[in-house]
C-alpha cells in the first residue's frame, strides 16, 4: 500500500496523467484533470462503454486508494456514476450548465 501511495503522491501535475490499480478483475484509474480535481474512472460494463466516474479531490483519492489496499470492493466505492463513455462525460451529466450547452452545440 505505502508503494502505491508514494506512486499516486509523485504523479505528474499534467493533464491527463493517470494513476491505476488492478485488483482481480476489477480496476480504478485516478486522472489528474486540474488543481486539486482527479477524476475516478472504473470500467464497469465495457461492453456497452458503461464505466463508473465521479470527480474527487486529493485527500478522497487517498482514502479511496487506502481503502482498496485494506479490502474495499472498487465498484462500491460512493457515489459513482454511470457513464456511457460514447455519449457522455462526467462533466455535462454532473454539471447543468454544460449539459445545456452541450446541448445547445449538438443541435
């Protein structure tokens, strides 16, 4: 645990950079997206492009990581939603403004 912690801690301030755990069959990957904002992303049902994310600050990754290593099923981690990553992004289905302006382009 401590070694994925120190790797998580020491990732690049770059968009994009990404940090990832496997853990049977299942899998969770941290993406740095700006100051302080990382987003969580988990395939769920790659099949139909269905993956779970949410948006978390440092410390929550942290305990998020923390509690992977000490047993925690990563699909049940909270408040994760369902993306269809084809259509949607976490951002236009969490944030109105930029559904609405999704919205708007796409018409």
């Amino acid at each position: 645990m401590d070694e994925a912690l120190t790797e998580f801690y020491q990732l690049s301030d770059n968009k994009d950079s990404f940090f990832g755990i496997k853990k049977g069959e299942d899998s969770i990957q941290f993406t740095w997206e700006d100051e302080d904002k990382w987003l969580i992303d988990v395939p769920y049902d790659m099949t139909n492009f269905i993956c779970l994310q949410k948006f978390s600050d440092y410390n929550e990754c942290y305990e998020i990581i923390k509690s992977i290593y000490e047993g925690a099923i990563i699909k049940e981690i909270k408040n994760l939603i369902k993306v269809n990553i084809m259509t949607n992004n976490i951002d236009s289905i969490t944030n109105p403004l930029k559904r609405k302006t999704r919205f708007l382009l796409d018409e």
